[in-house]
C-alpha cells in the first residue's frame, strides 16, 4: 500500500468487518438470503440461486475453475461474473455495461 495507508490484508479485513456490521435483511426485501464472504474456490455455494463474482482481475486457470464450479448450481440459477465464462452448461443471457463504483464495467449473466 501507500505510505502510511493501508496494507491489501488491512484494506480486506477492515472491508470484510463492514459486511459483517450491515443487517443484510433490512436490505433484501426478496425473503431469506444469505450473503457470503471469501474464498470461493474453498467455499461451498452450489446451493446459490444467485451468484455475482467481481471476477475483473481473475486469471484463464481462475476463471476456468469458477466455470467448472458453476457446473455444480442447480438448473435455473443466474451467475453475474466480470468476465466471460466458458461452459457448456452456462446460457449467456445478457451482456452490457453497468455502472461500477469505480467506473462502468462490463458484466456477463447466464443461467445454468
């Protein structure tokens, strides 16, 4: 990091710290929803019916594992990734740029 700023870990933990600290039910008025944090390739989220990965600055092997991943997502649940995703059980459903916090980014979504 900068002098005198934050380091990567410092910057992460103070960022995973506020997620924790936010009522995500006050906030998804869709019913149950679970948000989950960390290392998606050590994390089981098959179950999800929703998934989105800030994938932007993931490498071809990253992105072949998120894909083969996605494999396992039941029939009908929708991945939002930064990147494009190359599996035969993946249906790109749309394609376009959304405004990002940082600038506009481009997002892939398909449904398995």
């Amino acid at each position: 990091g900068e002098e005198g700023g934050e380091d990567e870990a410092e910057a992460l933990a103070r960022v995973v710290g506020e997620l924790r600290a936010l009522d995500w039910r006050a906030l998804t008025p869709l019913g149950p929803t679970a948000y989950v944090t960390g290392d998606m390739f050590e994390s089981e989220w098959t179950q999800a019916d929703v998934v989105y990965v800030a994938s932007l600055l993931f490498t071809p092997p990253m992105l072949e594992r998120l894909a083969q991943q996605c494999s396992g997502l039941r029939a009908g649940a929708v991945v939002a990734s930064l990147q494009p995703l190359t599996s035969p059980l993946l249906e790109l459903r749309s394609q376009g740029f959304y405004k990002m916090s940082w600038h506009y980014a481009e997002v892939f979504v398909y449904v398995r």
